[in-house]
C-alpha cells in the first residue's frame, strides 16, 4: 500500500507526513487491511488537532480528556483500545525525537475515570424527541452539504428507523413492520397500540411511499430502486431486513456524526439502538417523575424499580438502569 497516497482521501489527518511515517514503521508488518482502519482513525483524530491547533505529540492530559470525549470513536473498540493507539503513536513520537516524555506520561497516566463525566451525554444519548429529530436533519443537511446524498430522502430508511426505536418498538418489531400496520396515526402491534406523534408521523409515512435510494458518483445521481417489500424499513437488495442489517444500518448512519463539525451539537451523536432506546426510556422516566412528583432517587432501590415497572409495564425496568438515567437527568435537568 501506497500510505501517503492513501492519505490523501482523508482531508481531517493532521501532519499526514508523519503519521505517515508511524503507520510505515509501526504498522508495516500489517496487511493493507488492517492498516486503513489506523488510518481512519487518524482521521478522526485530526479534527480534534485542527480544532486545537497543534498535534497529538504535543497534547497535555486537559487535551487528552477532551480528544477522548469528542472523538469519533464509534467503530474504534473500547477506550482501552483507543488509548493503546494513542500511546503507541507518542511512544513511536518519543523514540523518534518528537515529542516530550511527559507528554507520553500525561495519556500513559489517563484513565477512563477522566472521561465518564456528563459529556458522555454530549456526544450519546438525546434529550428528548425534538434532540433527536434535530440531530437527524443536522446529520442530514450535512451529508447534502456535502454531497454525499442528493437530498433528504436519500437517508429517510435511516431516519425512520431512528423514529421507530424512539417510539421503542424492539429490532425484532421494526423488522416485521408492514405499512398495513400503521393506521389513524398508530402503530398496530401483537401485544399493544403505540400512537405516532405528529412531528415525525409525516416522515414516517413519506418512507412508506418512497421506492428508490439516491446516491452521488462521479458527479450524477444515481438511482436504485428498494425491493418491492409490504415493510416498513426496505433495502435495495433483500426484501425484509434482518435484525442483524438492522443493528448494521445504524452503524452506518452513527457514523455520519463523525463528519459534523466539532463545533456542532450533534457531532459524533450516537444513533444505535440501545443509545436511543434508553434516551427514549430516560425522557419518559422524567416525564413521569415531573408529572406526579415523584424523586426516584429518594426512593430506595427496590422501590425505584417497582415504581418503574408500575408505570412502564412494557418495559424491562433493571436497577442498572437507574444510575444511568440520574446521570442523563443530571446533565439534562441538573438534578
């Protein structure tokens, strides 16, 4: 593999000479394969660079913290996993004369703990029903901006099943569903009757009646039709969708965060299933406490469980559930 030409296709690197440089000497012994994901990463890596205008080997622990929040980390493994990379690359800096061992020392001295504070929220679950609708058109104009897609309808597959999980259908549910069970602005399922609110009703139904995707090469649009399909979500080669291209799909579309800028709200948001569904979970969790005055965390912990599932009785309401929700509630609310 060429690296630096590789590196090209990818504007965000910060001082692609040398990471060019690391990925020949550190990665050398790698298949091409397993060297573009690095390459990826530094990528992502490098908006963060941009943003605070000098490179990785010259980061303190303050700017460490702040790369390990902010960066589109979505496929890149557990933080673990990232800091290992990191550390890898300043240890190649440091051997190389480049940068100072404290600056090595400060991520070598980092741990997780300096990164669970509420930014997590920031850059994971949403607020509310309006966040979420927000955070798909930002992902959206961004992508037309950039002409990744023609319009907005290129991503309504994408979109709609951001809907469906808030409306906290399972992946099981949103497979199976067909356009036959959405009547009088609800949902028709097997064991309950879910209404669909106005503000993304409408959206809803103009995924039911689209029936191609667009999509941007070499300067023309082109067109692919969606299998003739009775569901819902469709895909332009299977008939139904499986869970599993489901959990796939959002994957995919997770990933387009990573192209908003840092300065945006929604940068680097996370749309998998379990992010939204519990955000889902979480606002409905306050709405009830505001609504009949009731502070879980007076409760005790068995009472805090009981009262949920009283009044969440679809739900799976687990006490590991709860801290979580009080630190979303706390970043959210503040209380």
């Amino acid at each position: 593999m060429n690296v630096r030409e590789y590196m090209n296709k990818y504007p965000s690197i910060y001082d692609p000479d040398t990471k060019a440089l690391f990925i020949e000497d550190f990665c050398g012994h790698l298949s091409d394969r397993e060297i573009i994901p690095n390459i990826r990463i530094f990528n992502q890596i490098g908006k963060t660079e941009h943003f605070i205008e000098k490179d990785l080997d010259s980061f303190n622990l303050q700017d460490f913290v702040f790369l390990f929040e902010h960066c589109g980390w979505v496929s890149y493994g557990t933080f673990a996993t990232r800091k290992s990379f990191v550390e890898s690359y300043l240890d190649w800096s440091f051997q190389n004369g480049k940068t100072e061992y404290k600056n090595f020392e400060a991520v070598q001295l980092m741990t997780n703990k300096d990164i669970t504070g509420t930014l997590v929220y920031t850059v994971s679950h949403f607020q509310d029903l309006d966040d979420l609708i927000a955070a798909n058109k930002a992902v959206i104009d961004n992508e037309i901006k950039s002409q990744s897609v023609p319009e907005k309808s290129s991503l309504i597959m994408q979109e709609t099943l951001t809907y469906l999980i808030w409306l906290r259908l399972s992946i099981d549910e949103i497979a199976e569903l067909k356009y036959t069970d959405i009547k009088d602005q609800k949902i028709i399922l097997k064991d309950r009757i879910v209404e669909i609110p106005d503000s993304i009703y409408h959206t809803i139904q103009e995924c039911i009646k689209i029936d191609e995707f667009l999509y941007y090469l070499r300067n023309r649009v082109i067109p692919r039709k969606y299998m003739a399909s009775p569901c819902v979500i469709r895909s332009t080669q299977i008939e139904k969708m499986t869970p599993t291209a489901l959990r796939q799909l959002l994957v995919k579309y997770s990933m387009l965060s990573e192209k908003l800028p840092l300065s945006s709200k929604f940068y680097n948001k996370d749309f998998r299933y379990n992010t939204i569904y519990r955000s889902s979970l979480y606002s409905d969790f306050y709405e009830y406490e505001y609504d009949n005055n009731v502070k879980l965390d007076k409760l005790m912990t068995h009472l805090r469980v009981e009262t949920l599932a009283l009044a969440f009785p679809n739900e799976d309401i687990t006490s590991s559930m709860i801290p979580d929700y009080f630190r979303w509630r706390s970043f959210y609310y503040g209380g």
